[in-house]
C-alpha cells in the first residue's frame, strides 16, 4: 500500500502495530466480546475500583447528620414542650397508708364532669347543665394496668359502694375521720383527686402509679382537634339528658357527639354499667386512631390534637409525656385484641348502690400486683 501524501497511512500503520504488539506481562490479555477489567494494583493487588467521589459522599454525609441534628432538636422541643403544658396538680405522695407496689404500671384515667371555663353557650352545645362555678364531679373512673401480658382496663362504676377511708385533707392537712358507705364519685366530690385515689386504694389494695383526669371541655376538643372520631354503634340510642341522638352503624363522632355518646346512661338498662362499656369502648377507639402514622407524623393534626388536650389534662406530678404515651398506646393494644376490658365485678346493689362481689375483686388484684394475665370476667 502506497503511502498517502498527507501521511495518514503511516499514522494508520503505527496505530496498527501499538494494537498487536505483545501484552505486557502482568496485563490481561481481552479477548473479542470481553469487557476491559480493571487495572491490578501493584504487587498483587485485587482491581482498583473507582469509588464515588469523596466530595459528594461527605457532603451526603453532612446532609444526614443536619437532618438527625433537626430532628432530635424538634423531638426534644417537642418533648418539653408538652411536658411544660401537663397540669401537674396532684400529688400523690401525700396519699397516705398505700398499698405496696405490684409488677406493672397502675393507671387511674378519670373523666370529670368540670365545667370551669365554659361558658353558657358552650354548656348548652355540650349538655352539660350546671355552671360553670358547678362542684366536680367524676363521670367515669378506669384502672389501666400496663404489664407483660398485655394491657387490662377495668372500670369502675361511679355509683359503686364503697368506704370513704381515713383521709389527709389536701387543703387543710388535717386527718379526717372514714365515712360509711358511699358511692365512689363522693370521694373526688368531698377532697378531689387525692381522696379518690386513697379511695381506690384502700378498698381495692391496688397501688395506683399514676393519675390523668381531663374534663367536658378538654374532651371534646380533642375530638374535634382529631376531625372526629369514627364509631360502629351497634344500635341506636337516644337521652335528652345528655343530647344523643344516635343512629345504628358506622358514623364519625365530632366533639360533641363523643361527650354525649360517653355520658349517656339513662338509655340503658344496665345504666352505669353499659355506659362504662361505652366508655371503655370510645376510649379505647380515640386511642387507636390518635396513634397512627396519619396523626403521629403529621405536624398540623398532631399539634393541635395535643393543644386541645394538655390545656386541661390534669396529671400527678411524676407523670410526663412518655408515661402518657405509654398509656395512651395501652388502650390502643385494648382496642385491637392485644389487651382485656371489663367493668368491676359486682354481685349486686345496696341502698341503689353498686356492691362489688369482694371475692372476684381479690383474685383480680392479686393477678394485676403480680403482673399474671387476668382471669376474672365481670358478669355483667
């Protein structure tokens, strides 16, 4: 072949020649449909693989920890910030000749019937009656026992019969002298939250850990805060005392709604004791769906949803958002088969009061002290 004019024919030759010269010793020889391997390092080494560009994997690695940093800093704001808000009002170290301390975490949930705040508009929408100076009352009290096997939560009717022990008086100090037969609620009427405690405490022999009390007006903001609250009645109801007017089947509860279905008594036959189920049964479905991922990793419901409640939940003084957490996740559990609920065995009634079948009651608590799972039905 003649060489061209403008030498691109021995540009062509040398390129030729570089092409099938022979391989270098410690290089690979690649065969046709071969992929190029990597070069070898140097003294036997494995292929040297290009990696991702040490910039861009540090400025990967500044983006995480920003994220972590604001992150922690939001949960721990958030954090204090909702314990700043719990009205840490009752001390239960001034309840005095406890019971000693079981397996597990005693909860005592009670619902007033406070209308402090409220105005005459509010009251009406509510069906509260009364007024706002109106002395408290408690509609509904609950034991949550959290332990190994599985939360329980037991009712306790409000016209239970029972003895109102010797007390501390939590305004005056002074020792107050036991009283006779009463119904339950009587306690929290004549000293408050204390006094109820030492009351549960004294005729059950339970030691309760903790206290949550919120009333009308936090109740059902938090419902309201939530978008309502979805409910499968069984059957329909109605009770112009407490405004509900209810139909059978699904139906989304708003505030209101949820205060009237939770008080409603006088439409039942078992009056106290199917409005506890009620109770028991609305708490329990609040519970489940304010722990979601929709609420719990939503700023706008999760913030508004804890707004409405921490302004007038009242707590003892150890409690903290963790605790209350805990609980609330518990009457999850309930709700979803994970848990037991029932109301307090009774065997009958005195003087229109609710007697507590005292055998059952014993058994129970010696199963909840020593955290063993929960035998006991409540017949009724």
């Amino acid at each position: 072949m003649n060489q061209r004019p403008d030498g691109r024919y021995a540009d062509f030759q040398d390129r030729y020649e570089r092409g099938n010269a022979a391989p270098h010793p410690n290089s690979a020889r690649v065969l046709p449909g071969q992929r190029h391997s990597a070069p070898h390092l140097p003294g036997g080494g494995g292929p040297y693989e290009a990696g991702p560009s040490p910039r861009r994997g540090g400025k990967a690695k500044r983006i995480l920890i920003s994220v972590l940093v604001v992150l922690l800093v939001v949960l721990a704001g958030t954090y204090f910030w909702a314990d700043s808000k719990l009205r840490k009002e009752v001390d239960l170290s001034k309840v005095i000749d406890r019971p000693a301390e079981g397996e597990g975490t005693n909860y005592l949930i009670v619902g007033s019937d406070s209308r402090k705040g409220m105005s005459a508009a509010r009251r009406k929408s509510l069906h509260t009656g009364g007024s706002a100076e109106a002395g408290q009352r408690t509609d509904s009290m609950m034991i949550l026992h959290v332990g190994s096997n599985g939360p329980t939560l037991i009712s306790l009717p409000r016209d239970s019969n029972v003895t109102i022990p010797q007390f501390r008086g939590s305004e005056s100090g002074k020792i107050r002298p036991a009283m006779g037969a009463n119904k339950l609620n009587a306690s929290y009427a004549f000293d408050g939250p204390q006094l109820l405690v030492r009351t549960v405490e004294y005729n059950t022999g339970l030691h309760i850990d903790h206290y949550a009390e919120i009333g009308f007006t936090g109740f059902a903001d938090i419902v309201d805060a939530m978008g309502g609250v979805e409910m499968n009645l069984d059957k329909g109801f109605t009770d112009k005392w407490s405004g509900a007017d209810f139909k059978a089947g699904t139906q989304t509860l708003n505030g209101a709604q949820a205060l009237a279905y939770v008080r409603t008594r006088h439409a039942f036959a078992g009056s106290d004791l199917d409005r506890t189920k009620n109770q028991q049964k609305f708490l329990s479905t609040l519970a489940s769906q304010v722990a979601t991922p929709g609420t719990l990793l939503n700023p706008f419901t999760l913030f508004p949803v804890m707004s409405a409640g921490l302004d007038t939940l009242v707590v003892d003084k150890d409690m903290n958002p963790y605790l209350l957490a805990k609980m609330f996740f518990a009457m999850k559990d309930v709700n979803s088969g994970e848990g037991k609920s029932m109301n307090m065995p009774v065997s009958g009634s005195v003087g229109g009061n609710l007697q507590w079948d005292r055998a059952k009651v014993k058994q129970l608590v010696d199963e909840l002290k020593n955290d063993d799972p929960v035998t006991v039905t409540s017949d009724r």
